[in-house]
C-alpha cells in the first residue's frame, strides 16, 4: 500500500509540473480538463478507487467517501461543458471558478492532520 501511496503520489506531482508547464499556451477548455485531471490524480491519491473507464459521474460518487463536497459536483458540471461543449467554449471565468472549486474541495476534504 505504502509503494502504490508513492506511485500515485509521484503522478500527482507529474500532473501538476505539466500543468505549470504548458499553463501559457492552453486555452481555457485545456486549463479546466487539467483542473478536473489533477482532481482526478488526488482523489486517487486519498485511496479512491478511479480507473480509466470511471465516468465523472461514478467518479464524483466515490469522491464522496473523501466528504460531502458540492464543490466537487460544480467542479464536474464546468468539466462537461468544456470537454463536450462544443458550442460555447469556457471563459476566463469559468477557469477562475474550477481553480476555486477545486481548492475549496482540497480543503473540504483533507484528511484531519495528526
């Protein structure tokens, strides 16, 4: 379990020196499914079981052992929109909103400190 805490732990900080790395050149659509990809790493991280074929539905669901969040739910509703709208792309608004949310939802659910 320790190996795996490691493993995981080390994709969550590739996932977030990428992100830093080609935050210049991403649109905002980009900017808010690598919002939603390193909530995805951490929840992994904190023990939720989230696979390649989890859908945000399922994975939203599991999150919830994490702690009741609605700001996981709104971080959700913002990836939809920006993976499968095709229409409307996201604003600069709907990015600050995601990078809100998801440091609400860090908050909401880190584990008590010993």
């Amino acid at each position: 379990a320790t190996r795996l805490k490691r493993i995981l732990k080390k994709n969550f900080d590739n996932i977030k020196r990428k992100k830093k790395k080609k935050a210049a050149v991403e649109s905002n659509r980009q900017k808010i499914r690598a919002i939603y990809r390193e909530y995805l790493a951490y929840i992994r991280l904190n023990g939720v079981a989230v696979v390649r074929h989890t859908t945000s539905e399922e994975a939203l669901s599991a999150s919830k052992q994490l702690g009741e969040s609605d700001a996981a739910g709104e971080l959700r509703l913002l990836y939809i929109r920006a993976r499968y709208n095709d229409t409307e792309p996201p604003g600069d608004e709907d990015v600050r909103r995601a990078k809100e949310l998801w440091e609400r939802f860090q908050k909401e659910s880190a584990p008590p400190e010993a």
